[in-house]
C-alpha cells in the first residue's frame, strides 16, 4: 500500500444454521457502490465456478503482508 493511500475494507460473514441465516457487514472507506461491485464479482465468479462444474465454488486467498 502507498503512503497517503486509504485502506479499503470490505467484510462480509454469513452465519447459517439450521432455518437461520444470518449475516453481518463491515466497511471501511468503500463506497456503497463499491460494495455492490465487490458484490457483483463475488456472484460472478460462483457462477463461472459452477458452469465449469467445480466443488470449490469459493476461493480463497492468503492476505499478503509484505505489500
């Protein structure tokens, strides 16, 4: 991250349990239309992961901290 450069937080946890879901949002210096995209991404590639017949719909990724 550059200095001056304001981190950008977006967190999203979905909590389900037998009849219940529940969730919960965090954001930090993202706009709600950033939130939307992230959003947007996220349903796009959970569908590309299913047309292309994969279990592991999710992905995930190791935060970097030497950045």
């Amino acid at each position: 991250m550059k200095m001056g450069e304001e981190q950008k937080i977006f967190l999203l946890r979905v909590d389900v349990t037998s009849n219940n879901i529940q969730t919960s949002m965090k954001t930090q210096n993202v706009t709600p239309q950033e939130v939307i995209g992230f959003l947007e991404m996220a349903k796009d590639q959970i569908l590309d992961n299913l047309k292309q017949g994969r279990k592991d719909i999710f992905q995930a990724f190791k935060k970097d901290d030497d950045k």
